[in-house]
C-alpha cells in the first residue's frame, strides 16, 4: 500500500460503539470505507463517545506528518467526496489555514452542490468567523438538511440562526418538529447555545413577567417578538414566590430542541 493511502486509511477507520449512526461512503483512495462521526454528531451532538471519537481523529491527524498532503491528493482526485473535503478543511483550519480550508469545502460544493455535509460545514466555517454575514451562514444551514432527514443538529442551528434573525414562524415551525422528533429527553431539554454579546459572555436581557404559574413563567422583552419561558429551575439565586406579574427581571436566554429558553433569571436590581 502506498504511503500516501495509508495515511488517509488510517485517518479514515476509527471502531465506532454504535455502528448503525455511521453512513460510510465509498473511499477516495483504497478499498477501506470511512466511518463518519459527523453522521452521528447530527443526531446525537452531546454523545460523549461520538465527540472522544472525533477527538481521537485530530490526533491521529496531528501524528502523521503527511496527512495533510495525503488529504491533499485524495481531495484532487475526487473533490465530490464530501468527507475528504471536510477533513481536509478541518486540518487546515488546524494549522492556520482557514481560508484554504474555506476554499476546500466551496469547491466541493461546486461539483456537489447537493451535499449536506458540506453545507453544514461551510456554514460552521462562516459561524466562527464574525465577519461573515448572518444570510450566508442561514443559507448553508438550510441546504443542511431535508424535512424528514435525522440532521437534528442543522436543524436545530438553522432554526436558532432564523429566530435571532427575525423569521420566528418558520423557527418555531422547524422547533416543534425537533421537540416531536425522536430525540432523548436529556437532548431535547437541555438548554445550550447561548445568546452572547460582543464580548462572547451571555448577554443579559431586561424583561417583564407577563404570565407565572407554580413551575415556569413567560416574560415580555423588548429585543423578542414572542414571550421568552423560563422553567423555575432557571431562579437558582431568588425564591421563586419573589417573582410576580409585572416584576422586572434579568435574565439571560439560550435555546432547547423547543426553542428559546431562559437560562438564568433574577429580580433586577
């Protein structure tokens, strides 16, 4: 086997617990099939053996010192091959080479447009960097993922990126599915992309509490269209029997497979 070839064949194979998560596509060079974290991330995103496993990936990547250019010859070979490109991307994004890596995944989007792998990526590259319009990173998240597929995870992130930017209909829409999908309740429930501020800290909003019940309550914020919940779990530092309606509140918001949620909420002082 040549060199080359065996580098990608060993970047390639990592023994998954739950194989049924994988869908391996044919190899670019030799006979040895991928298995897919990222197929697996879609469904399952806080699977610790999916994320250790991807992890386990970067470091084998980091001990070949031809893996890049092994990545490199696959990819000139057959640009369609959306897992070369997004490896490829990911080891140049590590060694500094972000546009490159922006490079490799657009032209693997030219000869396979279709390729939602690839869209989630791009979009992914666009999300870490603050210069890239919020229209293109929704753009790509859409192409993500089809009504029906299991890409739970570009769904949920299409559908936060289009409530931030105003389309709450079709958020809430594409959140009710989630919420309906079939998803673990640790999953479904958990609070998790945060909105931040410029700073990168959760970025506390003032709001008003229009309606408290004995478990939750919904509170009116000049930055929503729609009342934001938050769960009697969020009031870590206040007796919940403080709050009433029309009391003045900060509070901080992220988002379930529901859709925004309050993370943390207290008396404004």
């Amino acid at each position: 086997m040549a060199q080359t070839e065996l580098v990608v064949n060993s970047l390639a194979v990592f023994a998954p617990a739950i194989p049924e998560l994988f869908m391996p596509p044919a190899l670019a060079v030799g006979s040895i099939k991928p298995l897919y974290p990222q197929e697996g991330l879609q469904k399952f995103p806080l699977n610790s053996h999916l994320l250790t496993l991807e992890a386990d990936y970067h470091n084998v990547a980091d001990k070949f010192s031809l893996a890049e250019t092994a990545l490199q010859k696959a990819f000139a070979a057959n640009p369609r091959q959306d897992w070369v490109a997004i490896r490829l991307a990911k080891t140049l994004e590590r060694h500094g080479k972000s546009d490159q890596a922006k490079d490799v995944l657009t032209r693997c989007l030219q000869v396979n447009p279709t390729s939602k792998r690839a869209h989630f990526e791009l979009a992914a590259w666009y999300a870490s960097h603050a210069s890239a319009e919020d229209g293109l990173i929704l753009d790509h998240l859409r192409r993500s993922f089809t009504t029906g597929d299991k890409n739970f995870e570009a769904k949920f992130l299409y559908a936060r990126k289009a409530f931030l930017m105003g389309n709450t209909g079709e958020a809430s829409q594409i959140f009710a599915d989630l919420w309906n999908a079939e998803i673990s309740p640790q999953l479904r429930q958990q609070v998790r992309e945060m909105i931040t501020d410029e700073a990168g800290r959760d970025k506390v909003f003032i709001g008003e509490v229009m309606n408290i019940d004995d478990g939750y309550m919904f509170v009116r914020c000049a930055d929503f269209k729609d009342n934001i919940f938050i769960h009697r779990s969020k009031a870590s530092d206040v007796d919940w029997n403080e709050f009433s309606r029309g009391s003045k509140v900060e509070f901080t918001v992220g988002f379930n497979m529901r859709g925004p949620t309050g993370a943390y909420v207290t008396l404004s002082r």
